[in-house]
C-alpha cells in the first residue's frame, strides 16, 4: 500500500451532514474518506488488482483492516446485526460511478459495497491459504530431516514383542505352513513332540521338518493377529531439537508367513531449551494425519501403547533438553528390552522431580511389576495429577517412598515381583503390625481385594487368613457361586448393620456368624424395622392432618373397618392380622413402609365403598412394628401385600400364615360380605381389564404375583350363597 503517496493527497470533503463518503482514487487504488457531520473520521484504501486493504485514522495511524472494521470498529456487530444503514452515503454521482468503474471487473454486483466486500474476503482468503501452506510446509520440512527406518526394524521387533511362530493349517486343505520359514507340509510329516499324541491337533507343538524350529500347530484358524503395540524411537534433527517417535506396530501370523506393519502416528519434537532460550515451548506434539500430513489435532485417536524403545544415541537426543535426567534409565530400560509406555515414563520425568531416580532403583532393583504399573499410573501433562499411584515419588528415601517403614516388606515386594496392590497390602502390614503369610497374600491378590475393602469394617474384626478362611467356608455353604468379593460385600454390609442397631460388636457371635447369609437376612430386618420406628415417630401432626382430610372426604370409612374389625382379625404363635383403628393409622403405616397405602385416596375410596379393606399384618414377637400391609377384599381374596419399600422378606412363610387365615376368615363372612364380593370381583376384573388396555405391563404382574386363592374362595363362596 502507497501510505506515503496517500497521505500526500488531501481528502476530498463534503458539504453534506451525516454519514458521508467522498472517492478518491490513486492508479489501482482506491481511497473512501468517510465523514461524520463534516468532520473525517477514517480514511479506507483498497489496491482494486490485488486486494490489500488497509485504513488511516488520526488517533491510531495506518492499521490493517476490513471497511466494516474502520468505519464502526466492532465486525461482531456487523456479522450478527443488520449493518446496511452504517455504510456512509456516497456523497456525489461522480464519487459513485468514480468507485464502480475502478472496481468493475472485480464483481458483477452494482453494489459497490458488495465488490469491496468481496475483494477483502478473496485477498484475506489468500493471505490465509498461503500462510497455511508456508506453516505446513515448514513443519514437513523439518520433519524430514528425521532418519529413515532401518531396515531390519520389523525383524528386531518381531523377534522382541512376538518371537513364536506357528505351523497353520490353510482351509479346506490338509496342507501346513510353517511362519518361521514358509515352508509348506502335509500332516503326514509333522509329528507332535508330545510322545503321547500321535497325530498332530490343534494347540499341539511340533518340529518344522525345515527350518527346525519349534512351533505351535493351529488347525482351527487360518489366521492370528497379535494386539497393536508401539515402536519408540529417539532422534536428533538437528541442534535445535529432537524428536521421540511413536509408531504403531501390528503382529500377524498366517498361512507359511508371518508379518509386520509399522505406522508412524505420533512425533514429539523436544526443543533444547538450555541451549536456545528463544524457544517458548518445551515440547510440541504432532500427529500424522494421511490426508495432511503432521498436524496438531490428533482427528484419528491416536494413542501411545507400552511398546519397546529402540537402540539409539538417547544422549544426544535429549541432552539440553527438560528430558535430560531419563537419559541414564532409557538406555538401561532399551538394553534390557523393557516393553513400557515410554511417553508416559518421559512425561513423568517431565513433570515430577526425582521421578527417573526412583524408576531407575526399581529397574536395578528387580521391581519389574511395581516398575510397570508405576509408568501406567504416570498422567500426561494437563491432568490434574502427574502420577495417581500408592507411592511417594517426590520421597527423598526409599522408605518413604513405599512409605513402609520394615526394609523387609520392600524386599518381600520384589520377591513376589508385586505391583501396586502388593505395595497397598505390605503397607496396610506395616501400619497395623499384622504379618500376612505367603499364602494369604496371593490369596488376596488373586481375588482382587485390596485393604480398602477391610479396613473400616472387617479388617477391625478378623485377620486377613482369618478372613480367608472364613469367605472361602461361606462361599461355599452360604453363597456358592459368589465371588470373593461379593461375599466380602455382604460380610462387610453385615457388620455394618450390627453396628447400627447398637449389637454387641465384641461378641464373636456377632462379629463372625456361621451362617452369614441368614444372619445377614436378619439383621436387614432388625435395621428396616429401626428405621421404621423412626419414621413413625417423624411428622406425626402433618400425617394426623392429611388423615383429618381423608376422614372427611370419606365419613364412613372408619365406621366400616370398626364393622368387620371381630370377623377379620386373626392370630397364629407367629404371625397377627389387626384391623386399624383409624385413619391415621393407614397413613402412618404407608408412611412407615414407605408405600402408597397412606398416601393415595384410593384405598380410602375402596374401604368407603367396601370395595377391599386394609389390614396389618404383625409379628407377634413385634406387634408395634410395622411388617406387612394387607388390602383384601370383602371375600378374603387377597389383592396386594407389601412390606417395606415393596419388598416381600420371608414371603413363603407369609403366604403360608395368609392361606391359613383365609380359611378361618372363610367360616366367618356374613351373607353381606359374600354379596359385596361379588361386586368387589367385578370391579377388580373391570381394573384389570383397564391395565390390560393400557398396556401396563408392571402393574399387571405385580397383582398377579399378589392374588391368592381368589378364585377357588370366590367358588366356595358361590357354592355357599
């Protein structure tokens, strides 16, 4: 842009108020000086062949931008609000036609503000494309300076990840191919190393009559694929920086070959910050994406596995850089063929200080399985922790670090070759003094149980083999086919109920039940049965007002339950059938067993009518607690029975104790009560039959469950009238 020769060309002004545009031009140039009420507020230049555009004002000088932005400031208001009133008006004809014939073969539109509009979004646009294409083709550029692939890279990992190879059957053949050599044999020629078989079979090992080798006989597949794993490789690209890449490699093993395929996904390109202060980052990660190339958007998923590093000059590679202090343990942990994520170990040494010291004392150390499991639980810079694992890897000592005070557990660690469980277990050992046998020990970590799940409540009661012993026995007497665990859970539930109801938590009677499961049964009644309690005692005004409400809305219903309270009332040595007093009653028995038999008009309704009635029904050991609530009909039928929050406990002896009932109850009905169990019957099918329209399902299942005996009382009934 002409700034200079711009400025040196006075602006044209107008004599008009408002909003106003005077043009000039200047060769392909062309100059919109804008006015408010006279006065020049911005001057906007457009080279019509090229594009550029830029804009004067007198506060800010020359800056690069669109008209909308120079002549209000704000774009966003321009994009997302109508804006046709804030272009100015141009202030002549001459300035019109002056503007239209500079940008005529840049737009057809006559609108002169369109083909401004227009230029901008075509220059901008490959401004845009270009500074792309140059970004893209820097990063290509200084990706290709990374080395080549060895040749023998797929053979190295092949031998390292895999290593076994297999003599494949080819379908619908009875021809062999070994993956080893390529070599191709009828059975006849392969002979099982098992002295016992005497033909080849699927699984079996034989020799390859070829190249010797010792290999896997597969028959019922003609194909094997191994689960991808990486290739880590350390490069230096020049003496800015390096770049540890990441490729994904897949393992297949098929008819007289096996194969590899090697992907490059990920490059992570550490930039020597000691040596280059210039550089703003630490590290830039890269993905490549087929279509584009190396790019910042990881668009297909790619993810670092555990992998093997490959041999290389790691010094130089990630010396001067924030990875400098891996250096010593990579080269130990390639040499030796660790398969481990080494992104995550690098970005644990990136994040957490120490972290290479402790990784290389379990490497020497034979910590193989805590060595594994300590990289996995290592975050990638961003998470809100660097490393979630059981130990202190900030720690300045080793025993602070297990944070395991007896050097004895640490060894016995290693000797087990334990990981991240192991280390929580010898820990929970060490702070409770608890010694735990050899024997416990994988017990525990063959079931999955970690301290966690004993330490506030079982742990408090029972040593780890005591607890061994005592879920292997329930297991199998009380929970045969539960795992471990669940059968920990309901242990563990237990005594947290017993503790609840106030048990007596030193007796071992209590603490160690032999049968746990009925046991466990009991006290989940004893601890519904508190909460009962409770909840009988809680809102009492409030539960008397809506029973007030109920008692008015339906007068005769109380009157009704007092009427047939001597016939339907009933008691064995277990169970008991009460009539309710009231109202209030009702509602505090729904409320209590958190049911709707105190809450919905309904019920209220139907013992108006003498459609069906509610009963209790009580042990008699425990008549004031809430058990189960009855709604029968006039007949005895029986259309629901439901304990706390709908639950049925000890179902089968109830039903027994409600049959025997019905038979009692059946002697003593009255010729009125037989005439309303005819409609009662007719109104439950009429309900039914309205369930059934309405598809529901749920409900219909659960009075089918209810009912009992109804049709054979209602025959008896009939026979009687």
């Amino acid at each position: 842009m002409k700034r200079k020769a711009i400025e040196k060309i006075e602006p044209a002004k107008t004599r008009k108020k408002g909003h106003i545009a005077t043009v000039q031009t200047l060769d392909d140039i062309a100059i919109i000086n804008v006015f408010n009420d006279k006065v020049l507020t911005v001057r906007y230049c457009i080279n019509c062949k090229t594009g550029e555009h830029e804009y004067w004002t007198e506060k800010n000088g020359w800056k690069k931008g669109k008209l909308i932005t120079a002549i209000e400031g704000n774009w966003y208001e321009w994009v997302w609000m109508k804006h046709a009133y804030k272009y100015p008006k141009i202030d002549t004809e001459e300035d019109r036609k002056r503007l239209l014939d500079i940008t005529a073969d840049k737009y057809c539109t006559n609108d002169v503000w369109s083909r401004i509009d227009h230029m901008e979004y075509s220059y901008d646009y490959d401004i845009r494309q270009t500074a792309e294409h140059n970004r893209r083709a820097k990063i290509n550029n200084f990706m290709n300076k990374a080395p080549v692939l060895p040749k023998d890279v797929d053979q190295w990992f092949f031998e390292l990840a895999a290593g076994r190879d297999y003599m494949i059957k080819k379908k619908k053949t009875e021809s062999f191919g070994c993956t080893a050599c390529g070599g191709r044999f009828s059975r006849s020629r392969l002979t099982p190393i098992d002295p016992l078989k005497k033909r080849v079979s699927h699984d079996c090992s034989v020799k390859c009559p070829l190249c010797g080798k010792i290999v896997q006989v597969k028959t019922r597949t003609d194909h094997i694929t191994a689960p991808p794993e990486s290739l880590y490789k350390l490069d230096k690209i020049d003496e800015t920086a390096s770049v540890l890449r990441i490729f994904r490699v897949d393992i297949g093993w098929e008819y007289a070959r096996h194969w590899v395929t090697i992907d490059e996904e990920i490059r992570i390109v550490i930039y020597k910050q000691e040596l280059f202060k210039s550089n703003r980052y630490d590290y830039k990660i890269f993905y490549n994406i087929p279509w584009e190339g190396w790019h910042k958007s990881n668009n297909l998923n790619y993810r670092a596995r555990d992998g093997y590093m490959y041999p290389g000059d790691y010094s130089e590679a990630l010396k001067n850089t924030v990875y400098k202090d891996a250096i010593r343990i990579i080269e130990f942990l390639a040499a030796a063929g660790w398969k481990l994520n080494y992104n995550r170990l690098l970005s644990g040494v990136y994040q957490v200080k120490g972290y290479a010291e402790k990784i290389e004392y379990m490497a020497k150390g034979r910590f193989r399985n805590l060595l594994r499991e300590t990289v996995a639980c290592t975050e990638y810079p961003g998470w809100n922790m660097a490393y979630y694992g059981p130990l202190d890897i900030r720690a300045k000592s080793i025993n602070k670090m297990f944070y395991i005070n007896d050097r004895q557990k640490i060894n016995r660690i290693r000797d087990e070759n334990g990981g991240n469980e192991m280390v929580k277990w010898m820990q929970y050992s060490d702070e409770t003094g608890e010694k735990i046998p050899t024997e416990t020990l994988r017990w525990l970590l063959r079931c999955g149980l970690g301290p966690e799940n004993i330490r506030y409540h079982a742990g408090k009661y029972l040593s780890t083999t005591q607890l061994m012993n005592y879920i292997r026995r329930q297991q199998k007497e009380q929970y045969p086919g539960f795992t471990e665990e669940a059968v920990l859970e309901q242990y563990n539930d237990y005594l947290s109920m017993c503790k609840a109801c106030n048990k007596n938590m030193k007796d071992e009677l209590t603490y160690r039940p032999r049968e746990l499961k009925r046991r466990h049964d009991e006290i989940v009644i004893d601890k519904q049965q508190m909460d009962i309690l409770k909840e009988m005692m809680a809102s009492q005004k409030e539960r008397e007002q809506y029973a007030q409400e109920m008692r008015e809305k339906y007068p005769t219903a109380e009157q009704t339950l007092h009427e047939i309270k001597e016939r339907y009332e009933y008691e064995n040595e277990e169970y008991k059938i009460i009539v309710p007093e009231s109202l209030v009653d009702i509602v505090k028995e729904g409320r209590a067993l958190h049911h709707c038999a105190g809450s919905s008009e309904r019920y209220f309704d139907r013992i108006e009518t003498r459609e069906t009635y509610i009963c209790f029904l009580r042990r008699k050991e425990q008549e004031g607690v809430p058990f189960y609530t009855i709604e029968v009909e006039p007949s005895g039928t029986i259309r629901q029975h439901r304990s706390y929050m709908d639950e049925e406990p000890g179902i089968e002896q109830i039903r027994d104790f409600l049959k025997e009932w019905q038979r009692v109850l059946k002697k003593r009905l009255t010729k009125a009560d037989k005439e309303l169990a005819k409609i009662s019957k007719e109104k439950r099918n009429a309900n039914i039959e309205d369930l059934k329209a309405k598809n529901n399902t749920r409900v219909l299942q659960g009075l089918a469950e209810d009912f009992m005996d109804a049709e054979e009382i209602e025959e008896l009934l009939e026979k009687a009238v």
